[in-house]
C-alpha cells in the first residue's frame, strides 16, 4: 500500500493493518522528514486517545492529514506503532 499526498508517496508498506476502513502503515514506512507533529488529539471510546501530525510536502501543509494512537485501549492493541490519514491523502495499493 502506498499513501499519497501533493504527488509525493509519504509512506509505503505490505503491512497495513485496516480498521474502520482505513489502512494503519507501521510508523518506521513514514517518510518522516515530511511529518511534524501537531498539538491534536482526539478520542475513540474504544481505541483511545489519538494524536496527529501535520505534513508537509512541496511546500505545502496538510494540518492533521495522520493520526496514530501512542497507547491504544487493548482493543486497538493492532494499531500501537501504526498510522493513518486522511485530509486528502490517498491510500492505494
């Protein structure tokens, strides 16, 4: 799978893990000079606590375009150590 944002493939991976529909890339497939992260969070009663990144590519800023959950309910456990997006960005395989 590859995630794609502004033409520029920002993470790519065989080991996606998919929950609620979207793909989770194993945060070392990230190309992490584009990722800076962001101050927000949200949370899923069943997941936990989520965190984001802003990315920026080509000189321009996708503010919370990936989310990843730094200590997900047991539940979730699947995801520790994943990312996912969304603002735009574009998951194929």
């Amino acid at each position: 799978m590859k995630a794609i944002w502004n033409e520029e493939i920002i993470a790519e991976s065989d080991d996606t893990v998919v929950v609620e529909g979207n793909h989770y890339f194993p945060m070392n497939s990230l190309r992490r000079e584009l990722f800076t992260p962001s101050d927000q969070t949200s949370f899923c009663p069943w997941k936990g606590t989520a965190s984001y990144y802003d990315l920026t590519v080509a000189g321009r800023e996708n503010a919370g375009a990936a989310w990843y959950y730094p200590a997900p309910k047991q539940a979730a456990a699947e995801i520790k150590d994943r990312v996912a997006f969304w603002k735009g960005v574009e998951v194929v395989e």
